[in-house]
C-alpha cells in the first residue's frame, strides 16, 4: 500500500514538473521584448509628463513654474517629436513581433501571449491615431460652431480608451491564462484607474454642459492625479510584467 502511494506521490511530481517545464519554456524569450518597450515607452512617458504635466502643476502652482521651463519655447514640438518617435517606435515593435512570432524562437503557449499583446497594440495605436486625427480637424473651430465641439469632445473621451485596451487588458488576460495572482491584480488596478479617469472625465463634462459652471474641486483634483499617473502607466505595467515573467521563468 505504501508502495502505491510512494509510487502516487513520484508520478504527480513528475506532472507537476512537466506543467512548470511547459511554462517556463512558453515564458521564454519574452521578457526581453516587454523589457525594451517599457524601456523605451518610459524615457518618452517621463519627457512628457515633464513638459505636460509640468505645465499643469506649474499652473496649479506658481512657485514651482520655473522648474518645468527647461525646454522654453521648444516644449511644444519636443511633445510632438516624442509622440510621433514614440508611435513609430510601437509600429516597428509590432512588426518585430510578428517576425519574432514566425521564427520559431518561442512555444506555441509563447506565440499566442505574444500574440494577444501584439493584437491590443495594435488597437491601441488605431484608436489613438483616429482620436488624434479627429481631434486637430474639430479644434479649430471648437469655438465656433456646435459640431466641432461635439466632434473635440467625442474625439477627446475616444483618447481615453486606447490605454483600456493596452497595456491594461494584456496583463490581465495573461494572468488569466498562466493563472497568475499578481499579473491578474496589476491588470486590474490599472484597468480601474484607466476606468476611473474616463468615468471621472465624463461625469465632469456633463456637469458642466448641465450647470454651465465648473466641476467640483474634488473632481478636478481626482481628474489632474489620474492624468498625471495615465503617463507612467504603460511603461510600468510593461515593466512589471517583464519582471513577472522572469520571476515565472525562475521558478520554472
């Protein structure tokens, strides 16, 4: 009897090895990739979150104006030049990706997360550029006629769902898929905070155009913070699933 279970206890093992092996293998070669894309989404986030989000707190607050002057008159097209560097730079990691889905180099459990970050990114980079496009066409004549405000607002909350698809959902989903706790709960704190700062917008919006006055104080501040974090967001949760992964790698 104690033989059976003896014997029991060394086949589960080896199923349980076979399990981690099959993991560790798919994980493989990831990491890399999400390592150098947060890297690079990161130096662009903190450059933009300088001029942008500095002219915002520099606003707030008066003192600190001259901290955030560094560029001067040159902060308007360095954000730019950073934005378009920074779409190009997330068109040519979607075409690397999928030359590095076809090489062979990863698992077929690897191939499909792969897959599902590429597939997200790639939406992303869609509604981001059909929010921006429609955003400058409306902008000039936001002041004067009633279609272009409507047209900048529609275009305005659009921006804000892009970030839902990625990089929230990807950690989340893949989480789910490995059944990994803490890859789950990182999808779903920046999933919430992505959804607080439309739901937050929206509701300032329509208090607004209601009233005719501005929204409350504790709108405003609640709106700024989660504006200011939507810019380090990204980056991190690349970062941080990177991390992840290689710690899954690890245990393997």
């Amino acid at each position: 009897m104690n033989e059976n279970n003896k014997q029991s206890a060394i086949e589960d093992l080896r199923v349980i090895r076979g399990v981690l092996d099959q993991t560790t293998s798919s994980l493989r070669g990831l990491a890399p990739l999400f390592w150098r894309l947060g890297l690079v989404w990161l130096v662009c986030a903190l450059v933009l979150l300088y001029i942008e989000g500095g002219a915002v707190l520099g606003f707030l607050f008066p003192k600190i104006h001259d901290v955030f002057e560094l560029f001067g008159a040159a902060s308007m097209p360095v954000c730019t030049g950073v934005r378009i560097f920074l779409g190009a730079f997330l068109v040519v990691q979607c075409i690397l990706w999928q030359r590095k889905k076809t090489s062979g180099e990863l698992s077929e459990q690897g191939r499909r997360l792969l897959g599902l970050w590429q597939t997200l990114l790639v939406l992303y980079l869609c509604l981001y550029a059909v929010a921006a496009v429609g955003t400058r066409i409306a902008e000039p004549d936001v002041m004067t006629t009633t279609e272009a405000w409507d047209a900048w607002q529609t275009c305005s909350l659009l921006k804000m769902l892009p970030p839902v698809l990625f990089p929230a959902l990807p950690p989340l989903l893949t989480g789910v898929y490995l059944e990994d706790r803490p890859l789950q709960l990182l999808g779903l704190v920046v999933l919430t905070l992505y959804l607080a700062a439309v739901v937050i917008s929206m509701v300032s919006i329509v208090m607004v155009a209601q009233s005719g006055t501005n929204a409350p104080n504790y709108l405003m501040i609640l709106s700024i913070a989660l504006a200011l974090i939507r810019f380090v967001l990204p980056p991190a949760s690349l970062l941080m699933t990177a991390r992840r992964i290689k710690k899954l790698e690890k245990a393997g």
